[in-house]
C-alpha cells in the first residue's frame, strides 16, 4: 500500500492583511500631514519675511530720503505689479526680484496714511481649508511690529474686522512710524561731521537725489563754536576777555586759497560766505571774536609768515578754539524760515 503525504501550504489570513493595510495607510497619513503642516509653516515663515524686509526697505528709505516711498500721502502702491516701484529703483529692495506671496501668488502693497506717520505693508492669504487662512494670518501678524488682521478688503484693510475660521481669505497688515530722529521735519538728516579749528576743511556730504522727484538737495552746513578761551594781541601780548563771537562757513573751493587738509591757509576773508560749493569739495569753518580790543578775527593767515596779521592766533592756528560742524541734506518740500522770534522791551 503507498501512503501519499501532501505539505499543507501556509499563507496570510484576512485579518493580517488588512492589519498590514492599515499600518502602511497610517504611516502614509503621518507623512502627508507632516508635509502639509512643514509646507504652512515655510508659507508662513516666507510671508513674514518678506514682510519685515519690505518694511525695513521702506525705514531705509525715510531715513536717506526723508519721506515715505510713495508719489504722496494717502495713496498706495502694489509693488508686485509695479517693478519700477521706489524701493526698487532706489536699490532698497532688489530691482531684478517680483516680490510674490506665496499664497497663490498674492501681491504685497505698500500704503501710506494721509498724516504721512504711518508706513503700511499687506498682502492676503488664501486657503479652501477651513480656518488656515485666519490661522496662518494670526501667527504671521504675531510676528510684526504693530500688524492685525481683517477680512475687510480696503486701502489698507482696516482693523476691527479680524479673521475667522469660516474666512478662506484673510488680510494681514503691519506698520511702523517715522523715525525717531526725523521727527521734526525740520531736522531730518542731520549728520556731525567733526570738531575743528578755525580755518579747517569740512568735506561737503554727496546728497542723494531723490527718486520721486528727480530733485538732488543741495548740501548745508552749521558750524557751532565749542570752546573758545582768552584770545592774545600778538603784538602787545596783551590778553583781552572776549565780549562776543559768532562761527560760520565759506566756501573753500575758490581761490586764492582752495580748502586742503595739507594747506596752512586758514583765509576766513577771502571768498564767498554761505556758499555751498560742488560735490566732493569742502567749505572752511572760520570763527570770529570781538574783544575789548576789537575784532580778532583770522585774516589771510600764510604760510610764509603765520605770525603776521591782527590773528589773535598766535604761530597755531585756532589754538584756542574748537568747532564743531554740522551737515545736513535737507528733505524735498520741506518749509524754509524759521518762527522763532526775540522779544524786545
């Protein structure tokens, strides 16, 4: 009799396989929402920096330029479909680069209130996914000087109107202030451009032109008196106590005696006061003081004889005074004059 053994053949059951079916599911699931949740975050991430950096752009350029970049006060400009945009053609943001969000490629805009103290930036955010939108604004907004958001659709969007969950689309504002140091219009780009004697050079500062107008200002000097002491007659050696003294510019570039560093020609008398010379030249801090033996003011002080004149300066020249100079390129439009006013009985 022939006995036949036959091996039974094992496989998966049902249940193993729909086991495996649902761990593999689950990993996949995981790895979707991680991407989902690092492509929100990078969105966001983007967003806000392109945000702060087209504020500090718009910062920049208040401080060269003294005023926002924006053709006026209450007016708004879409810089992703402006390539010529100030900031751009200015070099403060690059003027080779489409700013675009990465939102659906919204568009980014810059504003401007009508006071002219409020520099804006904004752009929307757009998700079919319930509450992305509002949540993602609230987080980029979080990370913004002086940003909110709205679902109101306005020049810029206003606040009082924030995100919801149900919005697919939500606006995100941020803003900052005029500058500190221009808070006074009348001051805007001061610079201190050094202590000096009597007779020293002073470098004329190169200002720059201003792009909304095509308007280059013209340079301006102050020269403060600092310290002034007892000043001597050379020929007496006489010391006399000063009654008044008074500082001021001329313009070095002119002959007889144009402005060096190298030169010992402290000439206070012989060119133009007030005048501000070319680009790249100099104007002369001079001093002037009256004693009680008269004026003792520097004249035509030379090489070849320093000692020579009515100086009061003796062999060194403002030995016993210090300068202090002042620069400044004065904004587009600002107001000339002054209202201060001395009262007299």
């Amino acid at each position: 009799m022939t006995m036949i053994t036959r091996n039974k053949i094992k496989g998966f059951t049902l249940v193993e396989i729909l086991l495996v079916l649902v761990i593999i599911s689950s990993v996949i699931y995981m790895l979707l929402s991680y991407m989902q949740q690092k492509t929100l975050q990078m969105r966001i991430d983007r967003t806000t920096l392109q945000m702060q950096q087209i504020l500090n752009a718009g910062l920049a350029y208040y401080v060269g330029f003294g005023t926002w970049p924006l053709p006026a006060a209450g007016t708004a400009v879409d810089i992703t479909a402006t390539p010529g945009n100030l900031l751009q053609s200015s070099g403060y943001l690059p003027s080779n680069v489409t700013i675009v969000s990465p939102w659906g490629g919204a568009h980014y805009s810059i504003y401007t209130d009508p006071a002219n103290k409020l520099f804006y930036v904004y752009t929307s955010i757009t998700s079919p996914t319930s509450g992305a939108a509002s949540a993602a604004g609230n987080v980029i907004a979080g990370t913004l000087p002086m940003a909110y958001t709205t679902k109101t659709n306005a020049t810029p969007p206003q606040a009082g109107t924030a995100c919801v969950a149900a919005d697919t689309t939500c606006y995100v504002v941020s803003s900052i202030t005029i500058p500190g140091q221009n808070l006074n219009s009348n001051a805007g780009n001061v610079n201190f451009a050094g202590l000096y004697r009597h007779g020293g050079c002073v470098p004329v500062p190169t200002c720059p032109t201003d792009p909304a107008t095509g308007v280059t200002p013209t340079p301006e000097v102050f020269i403060v008196p600092v310290s002034v002491t007892g000043l001597n007659d050379p020929n007496s050696g006489a010391i006399y106590p000063i009654s008044s003294f008074t500082a001021y510019a001329m313009d070095a570039s002119a002959s007889p005696n144009p402005c060096k560093f190298s030169s010992i020609q402290p000439d206070c008398t012989t060119n133009t006061v007030g005048s501000a010379p070319p680009s790249g030249l100099y104007w002369r801090a001079c001093l002037s003081v009256v004693t009680e033996k008269g004026n003792v003011q520097a004249t035509n002080q030379n090489s070849t004889s320093p000692g020579s004149g009515n100086t009061g300066f003796g062999t060194d020249y403002g030995a016993n005074v210090t300068l202090m100079a002042i620069t400044r390129c004065p904004k587009p439009g600002e107001p000339s004059g002054s209202n201060f006013t001395v009262y007299s009985n």
